[in-house]
C-alpha cells in the first residue's frame, strides 16, 4: 500500500511553505507520524498513522491526500496518478486551500480506520 507513493516520491523535493499548513491540520490528531528522508536539504515529508501513509507535501504548491474514491470531488483538486484499485486514490490541491482541514481530516480517519 505504501510502496507506491514512496516509489512516486523518491528524490522528490518540498518546499517549506506547503509544510505548514499540513502541520496545523494535523498538530491535535492523535498518532499521527511525520517523514522526511532529509528535511535539512528540503526533501518530501509524509505524514502516516498506523503504518499507512495518508498525506505528503512535495513540490511547491500543492499536498497529496489518500482519499476515499466516495469522497466528494467537486473541489480543486485533481487525481494525481494511478493508485492501486482500492477503494482509496492520492488526489493532489493546493496547500492553501480552503478545503485542506476537512481533507486532510478525512484522510486521517480512512488511514485510522483502515
């Protein structure tokens, strides 16, 4: 399950400023673990609970989520690749959008209950 985004993550580097609002989200969920293979030298961090990886910040402008297919996508986001034929997807939006607390929340709980 995790194998595939950290393969599409790989020497992917992150921009400081789209970690922050990531961190907010998620700073009273319990649980919740960060990564980062060199955060000193701005790599991707992701974020996992339980052992499934949820959310990750990389690029400049915009965070991928582990969303339920269900989940309303009438937002601006978009699918970001292929995932496995789950009932999850990774969508991709801006880091400051103002839909990020609810998604991120969303994400937190799928990978909770997963």
């Amino acid at each position: 399950m995790n194998r595939q985004i950290l393969t599409h993550l790989d020497g992917q580097s992150c921009h400081a400023d789209i970690v922050a609002p990531i961190e907010k989200c998620l700073s009273k969920l319990e649980g919740v673990k960060s990564y980062s293979p060199d955060s000193q030298n701005f790599a991707y961090r992701l974020w996992y609970v339980n052992g499934i990886v949820f959310a990750y910040a990389s690029g400049m402008r915009s965070v991928g989520l582990r969303l339920s297919k269900s989940t309303e996508l009438g937002l601006p986001m978009a699918r970001w690749f292929e995932s496995d034929p789950t009932e999850y997807g990774w969508y991709s939006l801006p880091y400051d959008s103002d839909s990020l607390g609810m998604l991120v929340n969303s994400a937190y709980e799928s990978a909770v209950n997963s």
